[in-house]
C-alpha cells in the first residue's frame, strides 16, 4: 500500500509540473542496495515494479529551464544510476557490465520522446555542468565504481551528498591509497583528468577530503580498475 501511495503522489507531481521526486528510488535503493554499495540485483530482478515506475516517471519528466542547476543535476545522476541497474537486469546473470556490447553507448534510455545513451548523459549533460564530483556519485555497477548510495540524491540536500560521496571515494582504501609522499588513485581520476584541477591544485582537492594529507610533491600513480559487478 505504501509503495502504491508513492507511485500515485509522484506521478501527481510530475503531471502537475514539479521539479522532481526520486522517493521511490529510494524505495528501490533502500530494499536492494546494501550500505557498502553492493547491489542485490537478483532479489530486485523478481521485483522489478518499483523501479519500472521511477523510470517511467522519469522518461515523461525531463528537467526544463525552471529546474534549479541542482535539480537537474540530481535528476541526472539518479537517472544515469537507475538506468544503469535496468540495464543489468534486462542481462543478468553477468560477471561484468563489461560482457555487454558497448553499453555506455547503447541508446536505451527514453527521455521526453528521445532515446540517449548512458555516454550522453555523462559526457553531455552532467560533466559540462563543471562539477567533478559527479565522478563520484555516478555508478557504472562495478567493484571500483563509487559505491552506490542507497538513498536518491535531491536538489535540497545535493551539495552535502555530493561532498559525502566524494569523502568517502576519496578516503576508501578499496579505491584509493593514499599516504604523505606517494599516492595510488583510482583511474577515474586519469580517465577524467581535465575535470579535475592540474598538478599542485589536484593535490589541494585531494586534501580537501583527503583524512591523509598529501604532499604537493607526491608521487602519482593508479591503481588496477575492477570491473567486476557490484553484487
């Protein structure tokens, strides 16, 4: 009854014009997903009903221009993450989110009438908003992925999410090593180097979350990325 309530409310709101409700996301990631992040992606699998309806709600509620800058932002990156577990469910079981054929360019997602890829909405929408700690809220269902968060971001709270997200990427030794004089960083940070801010300003982000703090002459190198699912 409860999950019926949510869906009739939500839709209410997105038929009358609101900017955004992600409650039933929440519902879905408060069920299946697991405070470390890890995803129980078969139990979601045999019911799916919750998530089909966020993601139809969000096919027929794409932000407009009197969406504030973090209620579009929110809006995509609980988009980009929703979409990215219903791809895994219409193929698993699977090792890897790998084994698919290119699926950050499949266009799959349904979006106010246009279908778009998981690529679009990272690399055309979400980075050019100029804020590199999306990197961390993102989820490419993979073991070093940030973790997932198992509750919906929203516009009214982003800000700190966002800064808890990249606290906890940053300071996770499954993800980064990090100590005074010599870093290990996850390749995100090389994949997407021009989001991030050059040499000595890199290493002042880095200290902005990092419990470690970091020598401006530390030595850079990656860790080995897991593709593994995050199950």
């Amino acid at each position: 009854m409860r999950i019926l309530i949510l869906i009739l409310l939500v839709n209410f709101w997105a038929l009358n014009g609101q900017p955004e409700d992600h409650s039933l996301w929440t519902s879905v990631l408060q069920t299946y997903v697991s405070e470390n992040g890890t995803v129980d992606y078969k139990g979601l699998q045999n019911n799916k009903s919750v998530l089909q309806s966020y993601l139809k709600i969000l096919s027929a509620n794409a932000p407009n221009n009197k969406w504030s800058i973090d209620a579009k932002k929110a809006y995509w990156i609980n988009t980009y993450n929703a979409f990215t577990i219903q791809l895994i469910l219409e193929n698993y079981p699977l090792n890897s989110i790998k084994d698919l054929r290119r699926p950050w360019d499949q266009s799959f997602i349904k979006i106010d009438g246009r279908k778009i890829a998981l690529n679009t909405i990272e690399h055309e929408i979400l980075r050019p908003m100029g804020d590199p700690r999306i990197h961390f809220a993102i989820v490419c269902a993979s073991k070093s992925c940030p973790k997932l968060l198992n509750y919906a971001y929203e516009s009214n709270s982003l800000e700190q999410q966002l800064e808890l997200v990249t606290k906890g990427f940053i300071n996770d030794p499954l993800r980064n090593n990090i100590n005074q004089s010599n870093i290990k960083i996850s390749k995100i940070f090389k994949w997407f180097k021009s989001d991030f801010p050059s040499r000595e300003a890199f290493i002042t982000f880095l200290n902005r979350y990092s419990k470690i703090k970091i020598s401006a002459e530390a030595e850079i190198n990656y860790l080995n990325y897991s593709w593994n699912l995050n199950e």
